[in-house]
C-alpha cells in the first residue's frame, strides 16, 4: 500500500523474506485500483551491502584522515557520498570508489563541519567521544 504526498506516490518496500543475491531487482508498478497497472513498470534493486572494515578506525578532530570502507556489495555510481552522524548532527561527503580494492573512500572533515562549522561545546565533545561518529 502507498499514499501520495506533495505530488509523489509514496511507499514502503516490502522486506525481503527469502534472500536470494542474484535476483535483487524488481519491478515496481502502480494501480489506482489494485488491478489496472500502467504496464510501464521502474525497476527496483535491492543492495546487500556489509561493512567488513573502516580503515583506520580513528582520527584526529581536526580532520584530514583519508578514510576507507572495505566490504561486500559495495559498487561503482554516479554519485557516492558518506554520512557522519553524531549527536543528533548529521553531513554528507563525495566519496570515492575504488575499483581495485572494492572499497569507497573519502577524506574526513573536521568535527566542527559536522556541527555545521560552529566550534563544539565541551558537552558535545564528550558525548562524541562517549558513543562515536557513526559512518553510512
């Protein structure tokens, strides 16, 4: 089932039950009546991706790090980016895709980018150091 908001139609893509890594693609279409389809269907994929590593682990506040995703899944597109998240902030970068070692990489910004270039308070500094920066 689906809504439409703002000029889209809206849904949630159904979990997949049985896993099957060499059939993730779908056909999506769309009914007004759950019976008449377009018969113009978009295709959907779905991507298994795992994070094996994050390389290195750590770095300095200051930024500059270049930091590397090794996993499965993983793929070459048009637009690859990376969010840090931490304490309720979250920014994006461009990252890069790394064909030899199967692995996207970007350098880190400083952790006064990620709190959108204001100088970080002491209290969100602990809280960072206490549960991390989270990378997706």
């Amino acid at each position: 089932a689906g809504y439409y908001k703002d000029g889209l139609i809206c849904c949630k893509v159904p979990f997949l039950e049985k896993f099957d890594p060499s059939n993730l693609r779908f056909n999506v279409d769309i009914a007004l009546n759950g019976q008449q389809f377009t018969g113009h269907p978009l295709k959907f994929r779905y991507y298994d991706i795992k994070i094996h590593e994050i390389v290195p682990p750590n770095g300095p506040s200051e930024g500059g790090t270049t930091l590397q995703l090794v996993g499965k899944g993983m793929y070459h597109s048009s637009i690859q980016r990376l969010r840090f998240s931490a304490v309720n902030c979250s920014r994006e970068v461009e990252a890069t895709w790394n064909r030899k070692s199967q692995s996207i990489s970007c350098v880190v910004p400083p952790l006064t980018w990620l709190f959108g270039g204001e100088d970080v308070s002491e209290e969100d500094t602990k809280k960072v150091l206490d549960s991390g920066v989270k990378v997706e």
